[in-house]
C-alpha cells in the first residue's frame, strides 16, 4: 500500500529482496543498480509497519564513515532521486524543526504525525568501539563492502540480541577484492540455509530501469561486459562475488553444494578425522544412495583429544557410527604429544579402528573436485554439506571461518597450500580416498598401460 501511494514499481530483483521475509539482508549491488533506493525504501516502509506493533523507535544508518551513511537519509541531489527523508516529506512525518543535519558529524532525524517519536540516525563506523550504546530496532548498511569486519560484527551483534523484539537489518555494497573479503563470506553463507537469520541477494546494475531499460541486454550493459574481465564484471556489475582468487576448490558452490540436510537415522554414520594440532577437524558423513552427505563436524581450535571426543559423543550422528570405515590422517601414526598416537587414542577411548595412509594433496584434491562435479544422472553433485558445517564451508570459501584469522584453503606457489585453512578438507579427501579410491592413476597403473599388462 505504501508503495502505491508512493507511485513507486519495482523491478523483480528489487521486488523479490524488498518482500522477502528475512530478518537480516545483504544485498550484494551493481554499480548503479539502486541500492542506497532500496536501503532507504525498506526502512521508511518497515519502520511505518514496526509503529503498529512496537510504537517510536530507533534506526541506525550505519556507514564507514558519516558521509557515507547520509547518502541513504537525503540522497544524492538529483531532482528525480529519492531517499528517507523525501519519503518522509510526502507522507509529511518528517519533523524538520526537530531535526539535525549538520555539515559535518551526525545526522539525526525524527518523525511527527502518524509515526511521531521516530529517530533516523547516522552512525560512523570509524570507531568500532563506539557502535553499541543504543538500541537500535532496525540497521541500514551502506557500503559494507568498505566496511572493516568490526563495524559488521558490532551491527550484527545488536541485531541478534534484540531478536525478540522485532530487530531487523539491511545491509548493502559493492564487493571490491582488495577489501574486506568477509563481505564475500558472509554473503556466501546468507545464499544457503543457515542458523543466522542471514539472506543474501544480488542486486546486478541492470536491475535499475532508469539507468538500464534493456535490463541485463541493454547496450550499456552488454559494452561494460566486453570491456571487463569475466571476474570484474561478476563483481562489479553482476552484484556477486567472484570465486575466491587462488582458491584450491573453485568448483565449490554454496548454493550447490551446501543445503539444509539432517542426519539420516539408522544409516551408518563414518567420521573423518584431520587431529592436526591448531585445528582438530572430525568429519561425521554418509553415504546416501550415490551420494556424499557431511551431516555434522566438530571444528575445534586448540582443544585436547579428549575434549574432541567428549563433544564427538554428544552429538546426534554418533549414535549410528559405523564398525568400521573410518578414516585419519596419516599424522595419527604419529606421536606428538607423548600420549600415544592419535589412532591409538581413539581406540582406547571410543573402541573404534581408523584407516590411516599416505596420500599426497594432488590425489586428494582431484578426489574432492570429483564430487563438486555435477553428476549427469541426477544433476546434482555428489557432495552435499550440512550448513550446520561452518569449518568445513569457510575452508571452501562460502563462508566465514569460525576461528578468527583463518579463510579459504589457497595455492601457494603454484600448488595446494600444505599447511593452511585446510584441516576439514584434507579429513573429507582422505576418507573419500580411501571408502572410493583415486581418480588419479597410481605410477605402477601408467607402468602397466604403457607396456600393455594393465589390459591382461
């Protein structure tokens, strides 16, 4: 209704992201695509719908810096443009006498009339720290692609803490490479199911008709595409973000290969298990008809074997593990802590034989791609992940990791990073090796083709 009397239509991008019912967005934007319009939309019209429930409240718009988030309060000038307080003024609820908008520092702006009481306020988020003393209903990002993670986490927190009482949060910007990859991460993980109230959009540069009115086969569009790198152009114009630059496992997808699976009861349940010393990764999976299913992990940041344990007994999958088929590291033969060997551990303390052998990271990694395939039986992949599995996901680079200062599992020097961000896979690649072998040929197998016995 509010957009009728506004005489506003959207576009079916704008549309689908304005009306989807998710308590945090993250929008994703094209250079122009009209995100500051919808920011500055979606917050008039939510906030006239929280008065009838919560009555006067408080609404941050939060940018990088107070320039920033004043773009989505009064716009960028052009006579056509409208933002939050041209919304406001033709519903005549904006209090101009009450409010504050100095050249510099902080705007505030309140309400009269039918949502009396209300308060728009910018917020910097040059000092982290500062963001927190209030209580915001609703957070408008800008330009979180410039954001540093801090600004992020302190918005987010505030948003999650006051769930109950109707808090809700768009956040927008332009994913920019060199900066901030969280954005990148978090959006990944808003793509899947997840436990975070979080949904990501893309709003691409021709979802704007006014800019674009051939949508995405407008001729401006179409130039921009041929002009740019494939990877500039998905960022830039396209409002997603490429894959991560020197990643080992680019074939992953969240919103292919992470979904919304739970355990299957009464179907055996192997762990997978990487016992390296900074991060202890077990791998709970099962095979579902000719699929790969990670249905839960523990990803554990310096915790001793026994509490690895202790939590692997606690979780649901534990109860239907399998008698045998599990699988560790080749380092669990090794004695590192003078407690015995890792494998050794484990079968003194749950009664459970592993699998252990040599297997080098080009094998493993050529194993792993061959299940982020999509199968042309079923057009679907063989691996599907539980989004319950943020270690696991971070290292393929849909998410953000659960332990701070670590990301996606990367080349280094032309190969696989050996040592970095890739506990949780280097688990799943050594227990798919082992349950289905490898995709690449052993030196005796290429001995054998080449003087003929492999065929005998």
């Amino acid at each position: 209704m509010l957009l009728e009397e506004l005489k506003i239509t959207l576009s079916p991008e704008q549309e689908y992201i304005f009306f989807d019912e998710a308590r945090i967005k993250l929008i994703g934007g094209g250079e122009g695509g009209g995100k500051s319009f919808i920011n500055s939309l979606y917050c008039f019209c939510r906030s006239f719908h929280d008065y009838l429930t919560w009555g006067p409240s408080l609404y941050w718009i939060v940018g990088g810096d107070f320039e920033d988030a004043k773009k989505e309060v009064g716009g960028s000038g052009i006579p056509d443009d409208r933002y939050l307080i041209e919304f406001l003024e033709e519903f005549e609820v904006y209090d101009a006498e009450r409010s504050s908008l100095p050249m510099q520092d902080r705007w505030m702006v309140h309400t009269k009339g039918s949502i009396s009481g209300h308060l728009y306020s910018t917020v910097s988020g040059y000092d982290p720290s500062k963001i927190g003393r209030e209580q915001p209903r609703g957070v408008i990002g800008v330009e979180v692609g410039r954001w540093d993670v801090a600004i992020w986490n302190r918005c987010y927190g505030r948003l999650a803490r006051r769930r109950r009482e109707g808090s809700w949060g768009i956040f927008s910007g332009s994913f920019e490479s060199a900066i901030g990859t969280w954005f990148a991460e978090w959006w990944e993980k808003g793509q899947a199911p997840n436990e975070l109230d979080l949904k990501s959009y893309s709003l691409p540069a021709w979802s704007n008709p006014v800019q674009y009115p051939g949508g995405r086969s407008d001729p401006a569009i179409l130039q921009l595409e041929a002009q740019c790198s494939p990877e500039y152009f998905t960022e830039r114009y396209a409002g997603k973000p490429a894959p991560p630059r020197d990643a080992v496992l680019p074939e992953f997808n969240v919103k292919l290969h992470v979904a919304d699976i739970a355990l299957v009861p009464d179907r055996p349940v192997y762990i997978f298990v990487d016992p390296a010393s900074t991060v202890y990764a077990v791998l709970f999976v099962q095979m579902i008809g000719d699929e790969i299913w990670v249905v839960d992990e523990v990803y554990a940041h310096q915790w001793s074997h026994a509490q690895v344990v202790q939590e692997c007994m606690m979780r649901p999958a534990w109860k239907y593990r399998a008698l045998s088929g599990h699988v560790i590291d080749n380092a669990g033969k090794q004695n590192h802590f003078g407690l015995g060997t890792p494998i050794e551990a484990w079968r003194r303390d749950t009664l459970l034989s592993f699998r252990s052998q040599y297997i080098p990271v080009d094998v493993t990694v050529e194993r792993l791609r061959s299940v982020l395939a999509i199968s042309p039986r079923t057009g679907r992949p063989r691996l599907r992940i539980s989004s319950r599995c943020v270690g696991l996901i971070s290292e393929l680079g849909g998410g953000p990791s659960p332990i701070a200062n670590r990301g996606v599992w990367k080349m280094k020097g032309g190969v696989p990073d050996r040592d970095k961000n890739n506990d949780a896979c280097k688990a799943l690649g050594y227990g798919l090796v082992s349950h289905f072998g490898t995709t690449i040929p052993s030196m005796e197998e290429l001995r054998n083709v080449r003087t003929g016995s492999y065929l005998r």
